[in-house]
C-alpha cells in the first residue's frame, strides 16, 4: 500500500528541480555566459517540462511547455553564434 503523500511529494520536488533548472539556464541566458551549459541545460528540460505538464494540467499543457525550454534553447544558439562569431572577428583582427 502507498501513502497518498508519496506522490504528492514527488511531484512537488520535480515541479522544484524543473523551476532551479529553468531559472538557472536562463541566467546563463541572460548574462550570455557558458552558452553551451545553458543549451544543455535547455534541452535537458523538455522532459521535465513534459511530465510536469501532463501530470499537472494534461497533455496539452504538458506540450504547450515545449515553450519554456524553447526560448532558452533558442536563446543558447543565438549566445553561441555570437560567442563564435566575435571569436573570428578577434582572431582576424591578429589579437586574442
């Protein structure tokens, strides 16, 4: 028999890790460093944000979260292309 809390307490403590994660992802976003963390990051939200969703507020809700991990992910690539893209331009320049 399992306790009515047990659930309850899993699904809180995944709710939790998925908003430490979003949050910190997003950081790294923000202040443009370690974009490859960040994409990481990203993309290792999905199926958090999947199940929380579903469990939660059922699968639409559970999908429409993509959009969460989405904007980091896309947000990654951009701070990687911007990162590569101003590497190049040093290096041409002669200077590192």
């Amino acid at each position: 028999m399992q306790l009515p809390i047990v659930p309850l307490v899993l699904n809180t403590a995944t709710a939790l890790s998925v908003v430490v994660i979003y949050v910190l992802s997003f950081y790294l976003v923000k202040k443009k460093k370690e974009p490859v963390v960040s994409l990481i990051l990203g993309l290792a939200q999905i199926p958090f944000f999947i199940h929380a969703g579903m469990t939660f507020l059922g699968v639409i809700a559970g999908l429409s979260a993509l959009i969460f991990p989405a904007v980091i992910i896309v947000l990654s690539i951009g701070n990687i292309r911007n990162q590569s893209a101003s590497r190049a331009a040093v290096q041409s320049d002669g200077r590192l």
